[in-house]
C-alpha cells in the first residue's frame, strides 16, 4: 500500500505541475460534452442512491428484493441499445435507487451511532473520488489503463476470499484485509474507469449512461468501505472507552 501511495503521489505532482495542465488539450470539445454528461448523471445517479436510502429509513425496505431488483434493472440497462436513451437513463436512475435501498441497514447503523461518521464518510469518498478522476483526466492518455489487469486480478482474489470466509469462517482480520484491499482496489478502478470512459470517448462511443453506471458502482464500493472503516474504529473508541471507565 505504501508502494502504491508513493506512486500515486509522485504521478499526482506531475499531474498536477503546468504541462500536465496542457493534458486537457488531448480531450476534444465533442469528450468534454460526453465528460459532463457522465458526471451529470452520476449526480442525478447519487440523488437517487439517497432516495433509496430514505425508504429504506422510512419503509425498511432494503434486503435481498432490492438487491435482486438493483441487479435486474442493470442487466436490463446493459441489454438495451445506446438509442434507447430515455428507457436507460430511467434503469439507471432505478438500479441507483435499488442499490442506496441495500446499503440503507449500513447507512441506518451508521446513523444510530453517530451521524457525523456518515457526513465524514460521503465527504472523504467525494474527495477521494474527485482526485482520483481528476488525476486520471490529467495524466496522459492511456497511462494508467494497465492497471486494469492488475485491479481484476486483486477483485478476483478479493470474491476468492469472501467465499473461501463464508464456507470455512473467517476472522477478524481477514475481514480487515478485505475492506481496506477492496478500498485500495475500487480507487484504483476510479482511475481506470475515468481513462477508460475518455479512451472509448475518443473512439466514438458515447455512451453516457453505461460509463455514469461505471462510475458510480465505484463510488458506491469506496463509500460502503469507508463507511465501514470509520464504524469499525469509532467503535474500537468506544470499547477504550469503557474500559478507562471501568
């Protein structure tokens, strides 16, 4: 993880240096447009997630039906031609709606024990997301895309894992490992998401509402993992806490 900091921060100084500023030239006028495109409906796409999540408070309604439904309305999306816009862009909006239902019990949790952990969490997943985009924009075209091999080798490992844990049991801290890896690997994705959606721009394929779905799965997969995180410790605090007391 060090290794991977300290390259990230060393591509991200020259990312962020003049000449790299010069980068935003090799996107044309016509991939700007898709760009902005993307991100308005990855907003639209997170106002929907919040939805969910608010029926969920209100109607419990996350469990295994939303995420059948959540999976369902993407495979729909996926099966239909870029032509049928309208028809996609409403499966996005409710595949998102779905997906913020499912995470509602962890958002629910969070909320119980304390509110501020889920501002900090959205706010340092915003932060993280924005970077590692914007890093990826700036770079030069095609740099970080090998990473796409290495980043479906770690998730394939990571599903590997999961499902060695829930047949044999797992501890505590490959649990751990899980969660910041799968961080670590979504952020990654971020990155070659973001160059991706660019290269596939450039070669004419303007399809706003799959590249919006792909950003926003992983924005999703680096909240939950944040999220978790901050609970995880905040409640380490807590048990300290009582022991002091005790």
């Amino acid at each position: 993880m060090d290794g991977f900091a300290s390259l990230f921060q060393s591509s991200n100084r020259k990312a962020w240096s003049y000449e790299s500023l010069q980068n935003f030239r090799q996107i044309s006028p016509a991939v700007q447009a898709h760009l902005k495109n993307v991100y308005l409906s990855l907003c639209c796409a997170l106002i929907a997630s919040a939805g969910g999540v608010y029926l969920h408070l209100v109607l419990n309604i996350g469990g295994l039906l939303t995420t059948l439904a959540c999976l369902g309305s993407i495979l729909w999306l996926l099966s239909l031609p870029p032509h049928e816009e309208q028809k996609r862009f409403g499966l996005l909006m409710a595949s998102s709606l779905f997906e913020g239902a499912c995470v509602g019990p962890l958002i629910e949790t969070a909320i119980k024990v304390d509110p501020s952990i889920l501002i900090s969490a959205f706010v340092g997943s915003a932060l993280a997301f924005a970077c590692f985009s914007g890093a990826a924009m700036l770079a030069r075209r095609r740099e970080y895309l090998y990473l796409g091999g290495l980043l479906s080798s770690g998730l394939s490992m990571l599903m590997w894992l999961h499902f060695a844990s829930v047949l044999f049991g797992g501890s505590a801290a490959i649990f751990k490992f899980e969660i910041y890896f799968g961080l670590l690997v979504f952020m990654g994705y971020v990155v070659v998401d973001t160059q991706e959606i660019i290269e596939q721009a450039h070669q004419g394929d303007m399809d706003y509402v799959r590249h919006s779905l792909n950003l926003f799965t992983d924005f999703v997969a680096v909240f939950v993992r944040i999220l978790i995180i901050m609970l995880k410790n905040s409640a380490e605090k807590n048990e300290k806490k009582k022991k002091r007391r005790d």
